[in-house]
C-alpha cells in the first residue's frame, strides 16, 4: 500500500511536473507572441515605404517593375515566417513529449516496484499468476516504447520534410528573382 509520504511526493513530483510543462508552453507562446510582433512591425514598416514607393511611380512600367521588384522579398519573408513558426511549434511540442516519455517512464517504474512489493506478500500459489501479470505489463512497456520510437521517427521525417521544402522554396524564389 502506499503510504501517506508516498502520495504526497508523487503529488509534489506531478505539481514540479505541470509547473514545468506550464513555463515551457509560456515560453513557446512567448516566442510566438515575438515573432509576431517582429514580423508586424517589419510589415508596417515596409507598408509604408512601399506606398511612397507606388506613390512616386511616374508610369505603368515603372509601376510594374516596382511590383515585381517587392514581390520577391515577401515571397522570402513568408518562407522564413513559417520556417521559424515551424520551428517554434516543434520545440515546444518536443518538450512536451520529453516530459511524457520521462513522466511514463517514471509511472512504469513506479508501478513495477508497487507490484514487486504485492507480488512479494502475494499468497502461495499465486506465482504463475505474477508471471502474466508481469509478462503483460512487459509487453506493454515494450509496444508504448515502439510507439513513442515510431512517434519519434514520424516527427523527425516531417520536420526533415518541412526543411527541405523550405530550403526548395528559397532555391526558387531565389531563381525566380534572377530570371527578373
């Protein structure tokens, strides 16, 4: 059984724990929040240039040019802005993860060391019961492990993904502009 100081350090471990993944989400919040703000400040401002820009235009080609010509850096801004927002979104996401593989760790451990201690004052006869019980949770163990691994893996390939097709999505804005 579990005493009185065995709940209240798993209550106080559960407290640190939520504490924890509570700050991290501020954190990620927070850096979003910035990135927002940074890219609404960058875009007034470059509103604003641009409409002296278009207001100091003489003709229709001028005009034309001075589009294609601020065509090309959105493009960029945009690709970056969703890199970064990406990339945000995938740090917080992978602290949380950490915390549940660490916090199921954690339960797995907990729970075996309170069935060893059952299965030790378990009456007579009992043992071949003990052995499937303890072969169950094993093989749990073992198939949330390959999920998380598999959960791992899935993750890492579409962050690879989204990299790669961000890197793609520069190389051609990049050759788009030099083709201008």
């Amino acid at each position: 059984m579990l005493t009185a100081e065995q709940i209240l350090a798993a209550q106080k471990a559960n407290l640190e724990t939520l504490y924890g993944l509570t700050q991290k989400a501020f954190e990620g919040v927070e850096r979003l929040v910035d990135l927002n703000l940074q890219a609404t400040r960058a875009t007034v401002n470059e509103a604003a240039s641009n409409a002296q820009a278009l207001l100091s235009t003489k003709d229709a080609q001028e005009l034309l040019d001075l589009q294609a010509r601020l065509m090309q850096p959105l493009a960029e801004k945009v690709s970056a802005y969703s890199r970064q927002l990406f990339e945000i979104a995938s740090d917080t996401s992978a602290e949380f993860a950490k915390a549940a593989e660490d916090q199921s760790a954690e339960a797995q451990q907990k729970f075996m060391a309170l069935f060893d201690n059952a299965a030790r004052n378990a009456p007579a006869g009992s043992e071949s019961l003990i052995t499937a019980v303890r072969s169950a949770v094993n093989a749990a163990s073992g198939a949330m492990d390959q999920v998380q691994k598999a959960v791992k893996q899935a993750t890492e390939m579409a962050q690879a993904n989204v990299h790669t097709l961000a890197h793609q999505m520069d190389t051609g804005v990049k050759q788009s502009a030099k083709k201008r």
